[in-house]
C-alpha cells in the first residue's frame, strides 16, 4: 500500500513555490499538515490513511479523507474508501477518524 511513498519530509524543507515544478524525487503533498514525497500522479484513500500518522485504529473507527489544492477543476474534494485522485504537488490532504459506536 505505501509503494509510491519515497521518504518524508521536514515541512519547512517541503513548502515552496507552488508553481515549481515536481521535483526528479516526485511530488510532495501534505497529510495531516506532515510533508510525505510520493512518486505516483494518483494516490487512494487507502494510502492515505496509512500516510496519516497517529490516528486510533479499530474495528468501529471509521476514516474520513478531504483534500485541498487539487488539480484544476476539481481543487477540493473528499474521497471515500476504493476511491483515489490525481496528485498536485503542495496538494493539503486531511485524515480524520471517528468511532462509529
């Protein structure tokens, strides 16, 4: 599931220009405000969620993906289990978990 994770990224070292091109490493997006390089234009919410650190897991938690940032003309969005969009580099993508109990 993480195969098109190259290495994280302190945040201020990732921040930049947003009209820069991708760097020959890949793109770098944000998960959870924490800069992650990813090699593939398209990534699911199931990668996601492993991306995100420190969320509770369990057989009640429930995850929920948002996204900012994102190409053209759809720039936000959400993504639900078995979905996956086109990655932008800067692309903001926000994991959250519930418990559904």
């Amino acid at each position: 599931m993480d195969h098109n994770v190259l290495h994280d990224e302190p945040l201020q070292a990732a921040h930049g220009n947003e009209n820069e091109k991708e760097s020959p490493k890949g793109l770098v997006i944000f998960v959870n405000a924490e800069a992650h390089t990813v090699s593939d234009r398209d990534i699911s919410f199931e990668e996601l969620v492993a991306l995100a650190s420190g969320l509770p897991t369990g057989e009640n938690i429930l995850y929920g993906v948002t996204y900012q940032r994102g190409q053209g003309n759809k720039p936000t969005g959400t993504l639900v289990a078995g979905q996956s969009v086109k990655v932008k580099n800067e692309m903001i993508f926000s994991v959250t978990a519930t418990d559904r109990s």
